[in-house]
C-alpha cells in the first residue's frame, strides 16, 4: 500500500479529474449534437433526436426525422454516466421544443463521464508509459499532467466532445498491443475493440486504428505475439464495427450511410456529402504552418511542450525503441494528413487545432524517451514549457473553453479581453463571462460582486489546489527516485 501511494499514476488522475470536474461549460452545436442523442437514447430509447433538434445545428435529416450528424460511439459510451446519474439524483428528462440553451445539469455529469474521466485516465497511461520509456516517477507524474494541463487536452477535457475518447482508445490500444506478450489473447481482444471503437467515436482517426492493426502484424511476424493475436484483435474490433453498420442501419436505412451524408447546414453541406461524407480532398500543404506554429490555430502556440517532441523522436532512434517512435510518428502523420485534407481545417469554435488532439497522447511518448534521459538541461525546459502551456490553456478553460474561427489571434483578441475585463463582451459569448465553475457556483454572490477584471480571482482555488496536490506529490514520490538509483 506505501508503495502504491509513491506511485505517480494515482496522483496524476486525481490531480487531472479534480481539475477537469471544477469546470461546468456552456454546449454549443458540437457538443450538443452528442447529447442530444444520449438524451434521447436513455430518456425514450430513441435513435431519433427530434424535439431536441433545436440545441443544435449540427443536424442529419433523413425521411422527415432529425439525428445527430457525428458518429454514436461518444453518445452511446455517455449513456452510461447520464443513466447512473439519473439514478442517484432527482435529474429530469431533458426538455423538448425548446430553443437552444447553453447549461443543462445532466450536461455536467455527462462530460466529467465521459470527457474528464478518460482524459485523466490519459494522464495516468501517459505516466505509465513514460516510466517504461525510463523516466523517473516524477518525471512520469509530468508527462501526465503536461499533458492533461498544459495542451488543449485540458479544454476538451470539460467539453463534450470526441477528441479525448479517442485519443485514450488509440493510446490504451497501443499499450496493450505493445504488454500483450503474457496474455496475448485477452490483450488483442481488448486491443482491437478499443483500436475499432475509437473510429466509431471519430471516423477520423480510422487510419490510426488501421496503423495498430498493421502493429500487431508486425508483432506476429517478428514472432513477439502469435499468430492467433490477429484473429483475436479482429474479434474485438468486430463489436464496435457492428454497433457503427447497426446504428446506421436504424438510422439512415443502410449500413454504409453516415449522418454527414444527410447534412442539414448549408455549411457543411459544401463539404460532406453521399459520394464523399468525411469530405476529405487533397492535402493542402499550404495549411501546414498555420496549423502547427501559426497564431491563430497552431499546435506549439497552444501546447509549447510539443516543442520537445522531434528531439524525443531522435533520441527513440538513438535507444531503439522502434515501435514507439514508428507508431508514434505514423500516428502523427496520419492526423495532420487527415486534417490538411479537410476543408474546414480549423475546426470551428476551437482551443488550439482541435483535429489533432486525438494525436496529442502520441506525440508526449517521445518526449518521455527525452525526459528518460534524466538530464536537468532536459527537465528544466520541459518544466517551463510545461508551466507556460498550463497558463495559456487555462484561460481558454475559463472563457468557456473554445473561440470562434473568425478571431484571428484566439488569445490576444480573445482570451486576454475577456479575463482583464476592460471590454464589453464580444457578440460570440453565450451566458456569462467566465465558464460556470465549482467557486462561481457555491458562492454565486460573492463571486457576482467581484469587479469585473476580478473574475478569475475564482479560478484561484483550483490553482492552489493544483499546486498543493503537486507539491505533496513530489515530496511524496521522492524517496522513489532514491529507491531506484540505489543498487
């Protein structure tokens, strides 16, 4: 028990979930067209979101119903923290014929549920990982929170989104395929299902799941894993395929139609449609730069951490740790290809190139490897880097957790504004200021009364909560380092 309590993992998913469950955001079309099917599913066994169509925008219509235009997998997996707690709590059946609206409680529970939990459970892979990669415990213990706080991981984290649920299927598929050598069929099963349903989360990251399935190849024909892993590994990817080709099926008539074949807004209409759903075209190279450096959508601008991913990359290739950092970077690859393959690029009301999150996980292996090296030249950096990330995207969490595509400089025009105060608000906030949070709503009062530059003064008890948590957790663990340099 001491030595579990000296592990970093723990610390790490308490740290991120206690974080992430401090935020109540606002929906907006994105995320309220994955409730609405969850609502729907559970609250009148439905497929169908007609009567809840008003919440949102992003609207599949086919044969006089409306459905939600994303893939189920989100929905379906939410369906599970929304029916626990309408279980134990007085939650009422979401409403119907209303106008869209921005907070709804059962909203709250569903994306801490989904969201937040496999968004700490992440970090606590991340930490995980790192150990094996050689980092000591609180090196690993940075990695996990470098990432649940310091990329855009932590904005959609709070919202309900797909991006995290699929980044910790890809991952958690990854480690298993990577560990299965003890019980190889168990592993794969799991591994594939997890593998198949990331896609059904997002249709997407498809070419992901297919580099894991080629993973496993290459584990069976290097005699690592037998040869019986591939059948078991399509095993598990069956159930999730089915439930996608079943959903479909109910929904649209055929198991190869999608709901972007029946897109209602004009917008999306231009890019999806029946001969070409995801609306992928040629890559735009062009975009490359806006999307990993630029200021409006660029990756490092929003997790400065990433900054330490190409050296992390090298020093894999120097210790020959070929399958992370071959699938690491094929990962990688593949989700920038996909995104500068898509028209609407930037992703709409984003924190940060929101298309690429899923990839985000990947992208901290390597800087594990570099961490492993145990050099402080090394740590120092990572530690500003990651000090400097957790500071920009905490102000995007607390405006609400995304800005418009048409503001230009998300921070400068956006962010910044809004928490200094000395403007009026911009036409594109719904609701308050700042995002609901735990302080805001135990003291409604007190925090209304503050001046309005003042408002972040709420955020302060979960800064300090963060803090504390990490100061204990490094006097805690670091007797573990002595453990392990010791002979």
């Amino acid at each position: 028990m001491k030595r579990i309590w000296r592990c970093p993992e723990g610390w790490v998913f308490v740290i991120l979930l206690t974080s992430y469950a401090y935020f109540w955001q606002g929906r907006d079309w994105n995320s309220a067209s994955r409730l609405m099917l969850t609502y729907s599913l559970v609250d009148r066994g439905s497929l169908s979101i007609d009567g809840l169509d008003d919440q949102t925008h992003d609207i599949a219509r086919y044969r006089g119903h409306h459905y939600s235009d994303k893939t189920p997998g989100f929905s379906i997996l939410a369906t599970v923290p929304y029916a626990m707690a309408r279980t134990i709590s007085p939650l009422p059946k979401h409403p119907l014929n209303q106008k869209g609206f921005a907070h709804w409680p059962a909203d709250y529970w569903i994306t801490l549920g989904t969201s937040g939990l496999f968004s700490a459970l992440t970090g606590l892979i991340l930490s995980f990982m790192a150990s094996d990669l050689g980092c000591r415990p609180r090196q690993s213990a940075l990695i996990g929170l470098s990432y649940g706080l310091a990329t855009p991981a932590f904005a959609y984290a709070t919202l309900a989104y797909g991006h995290q649920l699929a980044g910790f299927c890809l991952l958690s598929s990854f480690l298993l395929l990577s560990k299965s050598s003890s019980r190889p069929k168990q592993a794969t099963i799991v591994a594939g299902f997890l593998a198949s349903y990331a896609s059904v989360v997002e249709i997407q990251v498809g070419p992901v799941s297919a580099i894991l399935g080629i993973f496993l190849l290459t584990r069976v024909i290097s005699r690592q894993l037998p040869i019986a892993s591939i059948f078991f590994f399509a095993l598990g990817a069956l159930l999730p395929a089915s439930i996608l080709l079943g959903y479909n099926w109910l929904a649209f008539g055929s198991p190869w139609r999608m709901g972007y074949f029946f897109e209602q807004l004009d917008q999306f209409q231009k890019v999806h449609s029946s001969s070409n759903p995801l609306g992928i075209r040629q890559p735009d190279w062009s975009k490359l730069g806006m999307l990993l450096w630029g200021e409006r959508r660029g990756l490092v601008r929003f997790a400065p951490i990433l900054l330490l991913t190409v050296p992390g990359l090298v020093v894999l290739v120097i210790r020959r740790r070929w399958s992370v950092a071959i699938v690491s970077s094929l990962t990688m690859a593949a989700v920038v290809l996909v995104n500068l393959s898509y028209p609407e690029w930037t992703g709409g009301w984003s924190t940060g190139p929101r298309l690429l999150v899923p990839m985000l996980p990947f992208a901290m292996l390597p800087i594990s490897a570099l961490l492993g090296e145990r050099k402080v030249w090394i740590t120092l950096p990572a530690v500003s880097l990651t000090i400097a990330g957790a500071v920009v995207i905490l102000g995007f969490v607390a405006i609400g957790g995304r800005v418009p595509d048409g503001v230009e400089r998300p921070w400068v025009d956006g962010v910044w504004p809004l928490l200094r105060g000395d403007r009026p608000l911009p036409p594109w906030v719904f609701g308050e200021r700042y995002a609901r949070n735990l302080t805001s709503l135990a003291f409604p009062g007190f925090v209304k009364q503050l001046p309005v530059g003042m408002g972040c003064i709420a955020l302060l008890p979960l800064v300090l909560f963060q803090v504390g948590m990490i100061g204990l957790m490094s006097r805690v663990v670091k007797d573990v380092d002595s453990e392990i340099d010791s002979p």
